[in-house]
C-alpha cells in the first residue's frame, strides 16, 4: 500500500488498523461503538458531506469529477432501484 501516492491525493486517514487485534477485540470494539454512536446515527445527528450523487449510469462522468480531485465530500453512484 503506497500513503505516498494518496497522501499526494489529498487523501487523509484517520483510524486505526484491526491487523494486530484479535477477532475477540474487533467484535468487543463494534459493540462499544454501537453502544457510543448508536442513538446518533439513527435519529440522523451524524452527517456525512456529500459532493454529488450520480445515477450508475453515469460512473464514467462520476469517475472523472472524482480524477479532478476538485470535490469535498463523498461522490455517490445511486444503483438501480427493485
């Protein structure tokens, strides 16, 4: 995985990474999350930016406005709808 080549992206992370914690912990930190943002994320207090939304048909033109690198928030491709 090169972080150069993202980090030259504009892209940051923040997290962590679950490689060293066992399954145990992993399912024990899912629950505590749960258990913090739960209420949160239901009643809709949590929001995530969203740059623009494009129909699946459109993953091309979505493509390139996420090559432009000129976006802030999150760049969504609606699937068909059953």
């Amino acid at each position: 995985f090169n972080f150069d080549l993202h980090a030259a992206r504009r892209i940051d992370y923040i997290g962590v990474t679950f490689r060293t914690r066992s399954i145990a912990e992993v399912r024990e930190i899912a629950r505590l999350m749960q258990a913090d943002l739960g209420d949160a994320v239901s009643q809709g207090k949590l929001r995530i930016p969203i740059d623009s939304v494009y129909p699946f048909e459109q993953v091309t033109e979505a493509l390139a406005h996420m090559k432009a690198n000129q976006h802030f928030g999150k760049i969504v491709l609606e699937g068909p709808v059953d």
